[in-house]
C-alpha cells in the first residue's frame, strides 16, 4: 500500500479522516442524547450523520492511497451513493421538523427516489462530486428556507442554531466548488481540504440545535 505524495491530496485524505470521525462521535452522542429512542427523526440523523462518515472515511482512501483506476471508481460509486443518502436523509429530516404529517409513504419514497437519481447521474458523469454539490445546495437552500420560518415563527433556539449550521454548510460547499482556492497553514490545503474543514463547524451547530431542542422536550 503506497501513500499519495502530492502533499494536498494528503491534507485532504486527513481532514476526510477527521470529518468522519466527528460525524460517527456526533451520531453516537446523538444517539445517546435521545435516550435510545427508535423515532422517525432519530432514524433520519443517525442515516444524515451514518452515511456521511462512511463517505468520508472511504473519501481519505481514495485521496491519502495509491490505487487501481477500476478500485478508485467503485470507492467513488460508494462514496457517491453514501452522500446522495445523507442529502436525501437530510431533507426528510427538515421535513420532519417542518410538520411531521409530511412524513408519509410516498414523501419518503419521492425523496428517496431523488438520491436513486443523483446516484445514477454520477454513474455516467466525471464531474460527480460538482453534481453533488449542485444536488446538496438545493438541499441546503431548503432546509434554510424551512428553518428560517421556524426560527420566525417559534423564535426558537433550535431552528436559529440550524440555521447557523446550514449556512456554514452552505459555505463550506462553496469553498469546495470554486475547484481552485489553495492555503497554506503549516501544511497546504486546496478546495477539498478546505471544504471539509469549513463542513466540520457546520456539524457541530447542527448537533447543538438537535441537542436543544431534545432537552426542552425532555423538560416539558
């Protein structure tokens, strides 16, 4: 097993290792957070924050080892479907907090079915990842849009801390597809490094909203 020279594909390898292990610590702890509840919205953060490790820890493979091309495509085919199901997990979760009479057999399916579509796109494409930050984006404006209207209308802590941690996401995808932007701190980071480093913030106020809002139900 030979390690990748090229010294951003290495940052980016490493900050892929550190976006999942906080994503696998934030799934746990949310976990536990809930009391072991088995809910709808329990089931759509530990698939968000699930998948999304499982997608980044085999991201640091593809860019921290020397591989085979035919291996490479199936770690991205992986990869790819990984992230659709955290996009698709994501806007259901949103919908939950939203009214969770959208919760229904068709909602899930439609929304399901989606990520099915995005998968199969990136199949046929060599742009996948900028598909999936198109794909995501449109995610992210949704579930700003919605908990916009919950911060409004509730004036909650809650939605205001999703927010907050939508538009770092926001941002983070941003960095991620400018496909150019470079720095230097202490080691060198490109657009990938970057954009995983801007995604870990994000995380940690989006389990900080759920986090709220599960101990004022417990108090109520």
């Amino acid at each position: 097993m030979n390690f990748i020279s090229l010294p951003t594909e290495q940052t980016t390898a490493i900050t892929d290792l550190l976006l999942a292990f906080v994503s696998l610590t934030l799934c746990i702890l949310f976990r536990e957070t809930t009391h072991g509840a088995e809910n709808k919205k329990v089931l759509f953060w530990t698939g968000i924050f699930g998948f999304l490790a499982i997608a980044s820890l085999l991201g640091a493979f593809v860019h921290g080892i020397t591989l085979k091309e035919n291996d490479k495509e199936i770690l991205w085919h992986i990869i790819n479907f990984c992230l659709g199901s955290t996009v698709a997990f994501f806007i259901l979760a949103v919908l939950f907090d939203l009214n969770h009479r959208f919760i229904t057999i068709p909602v899930v399916i439609a929304v399901l079915f989606s990520s099915l579509i995005f998968f199969t796109i990136t199949l046929f494409s060599q742009g996948s990842f900028l598909i999936f930050i198109l794909y995501e984006s449109g995610a992210m404006l949704f579930a700003l849009s919605g908990y916009l209207y919950l911060a409004v209308k509730r004036k909650s802590k809650f939605a205001r801390l999703m927010v907050t941690g939508i538009l770092i996401s926001i941002l983070a995808s941003v960095i991620q597809a400018t496909g150019f932007l470079k720095l230097h701190l202490v080691w060198d980071f490109d657009h990938n490094g970057l954009f995983h480093i801007s995604q870990i913030p994000g995380l940690f106020f989006l389990y900080k909203g759920l986090k709220t809002e599960t101990r004022l139900k417990n108090r109520n």
